[in-house]
C-alpha cells in the first residue's frame, strides 16, 4: 500500500516532466494497480468469509462428537448390562441342563411305574366316562317313562280338574295336587266320594306298572287356622298326616296299590302354595298332594351291576 502511495505521488511530480505518452501509460499502470487492489480486498473478504465458515463446521462437528461419545458411552453401559444378564442366563441354562441330566439319570423302573400310573389313570377315566354316559341314557330313559306316565295321569284324571285336581311335571318329579274341596269336608279325615273316584282312577294308571322305579309321597297339607274340637286330633300337624294315611290307606285296601311304594307324610300349615289370610288363600293350601319320584338308588344300582 504505501508502495502505491509513492509511485502515485511520484507520478503527480512528474507529470509536468513526462510526455503525454508517458503519462499515458503510467496512468494505466496505475489503473491496473487500482483494480489489483480492489482484487486482493475482495478476495481477502471471501478468505475471511471461508475462514468463519470452516470455524462454524468445526464447532458443529465438535458438538457432533460430544454427542456421539455420549451416545457411545451409554451404548457400552447397555451393553454391559447385557453381558451381565447373557451370563445369568446362561447360568440358568447349566443349572436347567443339570436338571434335566438329573432327570434321565433316573431308573427306569421309576418311569416305568409313572407310565403305568398314567394308564391307570387313563383306563379309570374312560370307565367314568363310560358310566357317565350309560347314566345319561339311563336317565333319558326315565324321564320318557316320567313323561308317559304323566301323560296317562293327565288323561285319566282330567274329568276331575275343575274340582281342583292338577298334574304337572315339579323339579324332575309328577305332582299331582287334589285340593280339599275334591277329597275332604272342612275338618274331616273321610274321604268324599268324588275324592274316592279320582283316586281309583289314579290307582289304575299306578297297577299298570307290574315293576315300578318310583316312589309315592302322599303330603297332607292345611291352612293356618287352629283345630279345635276334633277329637284325637290335636292340631295342623294331626290334622294333615291323617289325611295323608287315609288315602294311603284307600290306595293299599281298596285300589290294591303296592305299599311298599308308598309314603306318607303331613307338612300342616308350613308349605302353603299362597300367602296370605284370605278365603281364597286358605283354601288353595288345603290340598293333599301325591308326588311320584323316581328311585335314584335303583338308577345307581343298574350303573354298579353293569
């Protein structure tokens, strides 16, 4: 720079001195100088500019590093803790290998009675399963004989229903329900003649059957008001299982049903089929009810013989 100071100054000092030719040409060296100037400014510029663009990616690239020897720090972290469990398990893996040596170092004669335990067990499961079936069918087979025999009491006692006499089928059981109105007067024991009918007729559909897998309950069963002045008889309780003998007893003596079927029993005041203290309550629990059950100790019989 202070090159070119001097040279312009001297070319200043001898303009005066020099042929215009000569001015000529030291103009032009002085042009050229200009713009070799203003060449090296701007390429000085750029240099400087390239120079901060190298220190920004070197402190990107810095930054860059940090994070990846972070990232790798954790990385041999998580791998250690791999290594740590790989050797866990592989410890596992030999103390399951030692079992299992273990195992097959047993006797034979230990194997030989599991096998024949399990054979058992499975020979017992198939006869359970054999029986099971043999009693479903078994049980299909009376609940046909149920339905055919409830299907003939129907028949038989249905001139009597409107004296309230009902049959149905109750929890695998034939009940058939005769109210007082049908077989009893009010505090009587003496079965009415219409009750006798409706009996004998019951009695009828029973002797058709010459071996029978049932038996007969005969319930006696009144409403909540006290006896009084009925003799021998004390109360509900009397009242009730009388009833129940009585037409036990007609059963066996006059309709010659077997008795070895047949049971009696009395439930008083205690089981009504309708609460309450009126007229029409009352008089529906007065009822006799005869209850056909089958035999499930013959059915389990059947099953133990076979």
């Amino acid at each position: 720079m202070f090159k070119i100071v001097v040279l312009v100054s001297i070319v200043c000092f001898s303009v005066s001195c020099v042929s215009k030719k000569k001015f000529k040409s030291l103009d032009n060296q002085y042009q050229q100088l200009v713009r070799s100037l203003k060449n090296c400014n701007d390429s000085l510029d750029l240099k400087n500019q390239m120079i901060e663009n190298l220190n920004l990616t070197i402190k990107n690239q810095s930054d860059t590093l940090f994070i990846t020897q972070k990232t790798i720090l954790q990385n041999k972290t998580l791998i250690d803790s791999l290594y740590a469990e790989l050797e866990l398990k592989s410890q596992m893996i030999e103390t399951c290998q030692e079992n299992l040596d273990n195992l097959k170092n047993k006797s034979s004669k230990e194997i030989k009675n599991l096998i024949l335990s399990l054979e058992q067990l499975q020979q017992d499961l198939i006869s359970r399963e054999q029986k099971l079936k043999e009693f479903e069918k078994l049980i299909a087979e009376r609940d046909s004989e149920l339905q055919l025999l409830i299907d003939k009491l129907r028949t038989a006692l249905k001139p009597y229903e409107e004296a309230g006499l009902e049959v149905k089928l109750k929890n695998g059981e034939i009940e058939v329900s005769l109210s007082n109105q049908l077989l009893f007067a009010l505090g009587s024991i003496e079965i009415d003649k219409k009750g006798k009918e409706a009996l004998t007729e019951f009695a009828k559909v029973i002797n058709q059957y010459g071996e029978v897998n049932f038996l007969i309950y005969v319930e006696g069963h009144t409403d909540d008001i006290p006896v009084t002045n009925l003799g021998d008889i004390k109360d509900n309780w009397d009242l009730s299982v009388m009833r129940s003998t009585s037409v036990i007893r007609f059963l066996t003596k006059e309709c010659k049903v077997n008795p070895k079927i047949l049971v009696a029993s009395g439930r008083g005041e205690y089981e009504p089929v309708k609460e309450g203290k009126s007229n029409e309550a009352r008089a529906r629990n007065r009822r006799t009810e005869i209850l056909i059950a089958p035999k499930l100790d013959a059915l389990m019989k059947i099953i133990e013989k076979k």
